[in-house]
C-alpha cells in the first residue's frame, strides 16, 4: 500500500483526475470528455496505483460501475476539495461546462446549502464558448479582449440561443467586439449573482471550475458581491481533490474495520 | 390487428400512433417502477389498472354507454364526482402525464405551458386519447390561467362545462362555489334527464368515501418507520384510482392494505433502513409521470409523504354521511371540496399548515417541492413554504422541471446532493 487515493471527476466538458498522498497533491490530469469517456479514463488509470478510488461528475455512476469505491455528488465533492486548497472559504462557486453550482462550506469541511441552475446553459462554459466563437475568438481571447474594452454594450439576454442572436445582430450593425465581450461578461456575472445571493455568501469566496480561469469574471464578481474572491492556482480539480479527500476516507473507513 | 387496435380504429384513434404512445409509457413504467424489488404481491392488481387504462377500462365505459349511461372527462379533484356518480355519470380524470403527446400540443400552444395541460392537449390533438371520442361532456375549472384557456379552445370541438373554483377562502366565495356545485349538478341532470336523488347521493358519498378511507390507510402505513411500501408504488395506487372503476378500486384497495397490515406484521418492508425520509409538496404526479418519485427513490431516499393532488389532497376530509336532506348533502359536499388546498388560493395559509402538519407526522428529514415547469401557483408558493419549512428546521429543495427526461443528470445531482446534505 502506497498511501495514494484516487479522485475523478467525470464532468460533461473534461474529466480530472487528481492522486493525493496525505494531505498533497501527488499528480493530476486533465482531459477533454468525449463520446467515449470511459476508455478514456481506462487509458489514464493504466499503471496508477492507488488505495481507494472516488468518483464525482455527471459520469459518476458510469465510473462506480467499472472503477470507483464509491460515488459522491460534485456539490459535496467541490465543499470537500474547497476547505481542503482554502480553508478560509465560507463559499464556493463552481463554473462547470454546463452548470453552476454555489455552495456554502459548514465549518466542517461539508456543506449545508446549494444552489445549481436547472436546464439552462446560461453563465456555464458551454455559453462562454458559444459567445466567444460568435465574437471569433478562442475562449481566452474572449475574456482578456473584454477586459481592454472602454465601456459595455448593453446585452440583454441571457438565453444561450437568444444571447447568440444578439450578439450577431450587434456584431453586423458595426458594434464594438470588445464592448460586446465585455456586455456578455456583465451579463454572466449578474445571472452569477443571483444565484449566489441565494446562498448569503459572506467572508471569502472561492471560485472553481474551468469558468474561474476567466480572468473578466472574477474581476466583475469580486466588484459586485463586494467580498473577496480566491481563485486556486488550478481550479479546475477542486472537486476532484474533494473526492480524493472522501476516497482517503473511506480507506481509513476499511482499515478499521479490519 | 389485435381487437382493441380494431376498437381504437373505430374511435377514430390513430392506431400507429397510438401503438408508439403505448410501447413509449410501457418502457418508462418498466425504468421507473419496475425496478424496484421486493414488491407486494397485490401492486399487480394497479400495475395492471395503469396498463389497460386505455384497453380494458375503454371497453368498460363503451359498456356503460351502451346500457345508457354517461361519460365525462374531468382534469382536476375540484370537480365532485359524487354528483355524478349518483346520476349515472362516470367520471373520469383526463390529465396527460406523458412527454410522448407534448410536441402535438406545441404545434398549437405556446411551449412556456405546464407539461400536464400540454400533455393532455397533445393526446387530444394526435388522435392517441381515447377518452376524448366517448366523452359526453367535459368539465373543467378556474384553479390556472392555462387550463382556463385551454377549456376555451376545447370548448370549441366538444360539450364544455366549466366550474368557478373561487381564488379566497372568505364565506361569500363558499356562496359561490356552492352555486357553481349546483350549477353543476343541473348541467348533469340536463345531460341525462334525470333529478338527482337523496339516496343515489348519498350512495356516491359512501362510496367515494371508502375510496378516500382506503387511500388514507395506505399512506398512513407510510408513517411507520420500516414502510412496507414504497412512494413510488404508493404512488402507482394512488394514481390508479382515477381512471378505475370506484368499487372495484376501493375493494382491491383494501386487499392490498390487508396485505400491508401482514407485511408490517412479519416485519417485512420496503427495506433501505437509514434511508432519508422525504415529503414531496407542490405539483401532482399523474399517471405517466413517475419522474421525481423515481429519482428520489433510485437515489436512496424514501418518499413518505406527498401533499399534492395525487397525495393527501385528493383523499383527506371526508363528506359527512347523512341521508335524507339533498340541499345539505350538496351543501356538504361542497364544502369538503373546498377545503382542497390549491395553489390558485390568495392567501393560502391552510396549505402552508397542512405542510408543516405532514411534516412533522411523517417525520420527515427534508421536503421537495414539486413544480412543474411554468406552474406558476405552486412555483411562487414555493417561497413561503420553504421559509415556513426552514423555520422549522427542515430543508427543502425545489425541483422545476417537465415531463421529458432532458433534464435528469443536474436532477439527480441536486438530489444526491441535498439527500448527501440532510
């Protein structure tokens, strides 16, 4: 036994995969999902050695069937791997690919409230991409275009479908590319908002997810919830590591009871 | 072609159609309910009322027309079967709990309707209903601005009655409703050519009053603290009892709450010890729709409660039996009926009550509340509910959705994760 435990998060845009020993990181991986996630995940597990194996993510039941000790939702899993990079955390707001989560962290590391949007795409990555190829850029270039813009343009949807319209109606009406980034960040940050006023988010926020690499997001969401917001250096295995974290758990869970 | 295709065909039904209807709700009720293990013997009995729904039960209200009798649809547990019961009418309720009839329903309405009037709609509208063809009047109700429109268009293409459910509580809307119960039993009497008589009324009451005892034995047995069923099957039964004949229904009803009482006595239940207790509150679940109780029980919880129109408002109060007297049976049925705690009330505070009543007698760990997406009532109704409930210390989770399956994944993390959460 080499102490090391497994945490995976199948999620609906890349799957991580973070090795703990203790209370460090060992390694961590990060790859796209695609039509066929698990041989994907069979290629990454090849050679790893581990003693216990937790899955979170939209693929979390697919993996308990192959692999996994055990599954935990990516709610408990990201309250875990928060309180674990952040301590100081009483919020954690993850961007995923097609969902955002806010979740106020207990003094215990677990979680006693949530809040995920339902259906809608709107604020996730997934509306990110959309709007950033509408605007011709990469998803990078999206966010730090928008932060050099002079001023916003007013975006008044939020409809993945209805937004992109309005984004190609401004664009060939001869508006601003980077007024109009900067409008649809305004805009994501404000539906962000409410969904996190939900919650009553106070002291420290951590922010996670492929969406907290968007530099324009965590700038406007610190500005307009007027608290601190803390991004980790890779936010995107936080939940990851938080089911790395309930893995270790559950093999000290089996020790005892040998 | 099997003899029941040849009745559909004569109904004027599209018998393809109707055929992919039958194969769509028979795979989602072997996912959703047939999973489970461990089932009482006497489930078979209301499986089986699911299934011939449109088979075996047409059969029986054809017969029932041919010895010359009448048949109407209704949509909501407003409307007092007892009246027509009494007058010879079967009553029937006509609500769409499937995603398969919901695309022929938003080639006419606007898609940001609830799923349940899109899907009743959409079974009219493709000829897969067949109701609809054999009914001699339908009779609808004021309780949402969907379905008051909805009886607008339908009125145009068959016999249309509609009642006034009043939207407060105060004794001048009692007057109201209790006209609009007498309007009703006119309408009928007009229908058949009949008067309505004491004693068949006061039949109709006893008789709907063993089916309401009956429903409220089998979700009593939910209170304990091993079940010896499930909410999903709990469900099933419930759900059974509106397309059913009332006696035969109310008689297998009692068989099987015998066999629960034996169950319990051999200590035998639905298992899942330590798992969470949860109520559903807000938006029935009609015959078709086992979404939510599925999810939350698949995901290790334990439904013990529904306060909703196919849970304790459709079984709770009963009518005074008294013989004799019609105007003060008529009187008390209406009375009964309103004290039915819709969402379409302002204010609504019995409601809010009977939740945290159930709440506690059902000792439950958390509650869901049940909208279906764009119903309005319980949708804003489910902000007093859940402070009322947090103020007692019981988390609740709303779930919004629609009768199609899209959805499912962020559903079931949210409820793994309010289950993780409890």
């Amino acid at each position: 036994m080499n102490g090391l435990v497994l945490g995976i998060d199948l999620g609906s845009r890349t799957t991580k995969m973070v090795t703990l020993d203790g209370e460090r990181v060992e390694s961590f991986r990060i790859f796209d999902t695609d039509h066929d996630p698990m041989r994907k995940v069979r290629q990454a597990m090849e050679g790893l050695k581990f003693e216990a194996v937790t899955a979170t993510g939209y693929g979390r039941h697919l993996l308990k069937v192959e692999f996994a000790d055990g599954v935990v939702s990516e709610i408990k899993a990201c309250a875990r791997g928060a309180a674990f990079v952040r301590p100081a955390c009483t919020t954690v707001v993850d961007i995923g690919g097609q969902d955002c989560k806010a979740i106020r962290v207990a003094p215990d590391g677990d979680f006693d409230d949530f809040e995920m949007n339902d259906r809608c795409a709107a604020g996730t990555g997934r509306f990110m991409e959309v709007m950033a190829r509408a605007l011709g850029w990469e998803i990078e270039q999206f966010w730090r275009e928008a932060l050099a813009a002079d001023a916003a343009a007013p975006i008044s949807s939020m409809c993945t479908v209805f937004a992109e319209s309005e984004v190609v109606s401004l664009v060939t009406s001869g508006g601003d590319r980077r007024r109009i980034a900067l409008g649809l960040h305004h805009a994501i940050v404000a539906r962000l908002e409410s969904l996190i006023s939900r919650v009553e988010p106070e002291g420290e926020m951590l922010l996670v997810g492929g969406g907290a690499k968007n530099g324009c997001i965590v700038g406007l969401l610190g500005e307009r919830l007027g608290i601190r917001v803390f991004v980790p250096e890779n936010p995107q295995i936080v939940p990851a590591i938080g089911a790395a974290l309930i893995a270790a758990e559950s093999a000290r869970g089996k020790e005892g009871d040998s | 072609m099997t003899e029941y295709e040849e009745m559909w065909q004569g109904l004027g039904l599209d018998v393809e159609r109707h055929r992919a209807l039958a194969e769509h709700t028979a795979a989602q009720f072997r996912e959703q309910v047939l999973w489970q293990e461990n089932r009482p013997r006497a489930m078979g009995y209301f499986d089986e009322v699911i299934h011939r729904a449109h088979s075996g039960r047409v059969c029986e209200i054809i017969a029932h027309k041919e010895a010359g009798g009448k048949f109407i649809g209704t949509f909501c547990v407003y409307v007092p079967e007892e009246i027509a019961l009494a007058l010879g009418v079967l009553p029937l309720a006509l609500c769409g709990g499937t995603a398969f009839s919901v695309p022929y329903a938003e080639r006419v309405f606007p898609r940001d309707m609830c799923p349940l009037v899109k899907s009743t709609l959409g079974l009219a509208f493709s000829k897969t209903c067949p109701y609809a063809p054999l009914e001699d009047m339908s009779v609808g109700e004021t309780t949402c601005d969907a379905k008051k429109k909805t009886w607008d268009v339908l009125a145009e293409r068959a016999d249309f009655h509609v009642m006034e459910v009043p939207q407060k509580k105060s004794p001048r809307d009692a007057a109201l409703w209790y006209e609009e119960v007498l309007a009703f039993k006119e309408r009928l009497e007009d229908l058949t050519g009949k008067r309505l008589e004491a004693d068949s009324l006061s039949q109709a009451v006893r008789l709907l009053n063993r089916r309401r005892r009956g429903l409220a034995r089998l979700h009593s047995f939910r209170n304990l603290a091993a079940p010896p069923l499930s909410g999903l099957d709990t469900l099933v039964v419930t759900q059974a009892a509106f397309t059913d004949d009332a006696e035969r229904f109310a008689v297998s009803l009692e068989r099987l709450n015998e066999d629960l009482e034996e169950r319990v006595a051999r200590g035998v239940s639905v298992g899942r010890e330590g798992a969470k207790r949860i109520m559903i509150t807000g938006c029935p679940s009609v015959a078709g729709n086992w979404k939510l109780h599925h999810l939350l029980e698949s995901s290790g919880a334990l439904v013990v409660c529904d306060e909703t129109c196919t849970g304790t408002r459709y079984f709770e109060n009963l009518v005074p039996e008294a013989d004799g007297d019609l105007e003060a049976q008529l009187r008390a049925i209406a009375d009964r009926y309103l004290k039915t705690e819709c969402a379409c009330f302002s204010p609504n505070d019995e409601r809010i009550e009977s939740v945290l009543r159930l709440a506690e007698e059902y000792r439950v760990a958390g509650a869901v509340q049940y909208v279906l997406q764009y119903c309005h009532g319980y949708n804003l109704e489910a902000i007093r509910v859940a402070s009322a409930l947090k103020q007692k210390g019981i988390p609740s989770l709303k779930i919004e959705t629609d009768y199609s399956q899209e959805d499912t994944g962020q559903l079931r993390t949210r409820i793994e994760a309010f289950l993780e959460m409890l």
